[in-house]
C-alpha cells in the first residue's frame, strides 16, 4: 500500500490518504465541472478513515441528483476544492485527485456523467463509462 499525500494551492491544507482508493473516476457533472472550474474532475474515493486531514477547510453543500447534500470542502484562504462528503455515500471521502502531490500509478476506472461530457472529449481508455452515476 502506497501512502499518498496531498493539499491545497497554498499548503494551508495537508491531508494523508493511509489506504488504497476503492475507486478512481472522472466526474463529468456540472456541480464538478463547477468546483474544478474545468472540464470534469478526477476524483478518488477512499474510505473516511484512511483519510487525515490538517489544516481548516470551509464547506459549500451542493445538492445532486439523489437529492442529498454534498459537503464539498476547499481551502478558506487559497480556495483549492479538497475533498467531499456526500450523504450517499457514508464513510467515504470524495478526493480531489489534482490535489494530490503525485498522481503517480493512478488510472481512472470509470468515467461518470458522460452524458454531460464535452463532445470534443475522448473518453479514457480502458475506462468504464456511465451516463449517470452508478
């Protein structure tokens, strides 16, 4: 098992991911593409305990199509999204895979909200796609 480290732009905001991903995605939904302020966002998800934070983030709560809030976390002083926490998905941790030190070994598995995609994007190879959320 490989410990993966990361932060925000500023470094105001550390964080340790102390076990594997269960999954890597690229999320193509507009409340992703928003926060990222790009074309979708590659995102890991690990189970809360693996995952240890330091440094204060503030959170905006964005309500997805499950109608249950996201908890989405960024740095208060540079801005940086970090990681979120959704209803859905108790005990997981949604991290923001850019914000990682190295993205060294890591392969999007699957591709979610393909249907909200930019055209003029090829999918990832290898990569299972999913029109909505699975």
């Amino acid at each position: 098992m490989q410990e993966r480290k990361g932060g925000c732009a500023c470094g105001a905001v550390r964080y340790i991911l102390k076990g594997e991903p269960q999954a890597a995605a690229i999320c193509h939904c507009s409340l992703c593409r928003k926060q990222s302020g790009s074309a979708f966002s590659f995102n890991l998800i690990v189970k809360e305990a693996d995952y240890e934070q330091f440094g204060e983030t503030k959170f905006y709560v964005t309500t997805g199509d499950s109608g249950q809030p996201s908890f989405r976390h960024f740095c208060a002083e540079c801005g940086s999204p970090v990681v979120t926490k959704s209803v859905v998905m108790p005990g997981m941790a949604i991290v923001k895979a850019g914000t990682l030190d190295s993205m060294e070994g890591l392969q999007p598995q699957r591709e979610i909200y393909t249907d909200h995609a930019p055209e003029w994007l090829d999918p990832v190879a290898g990569a299972t796609l999913f029109s909505r959320s699975p």
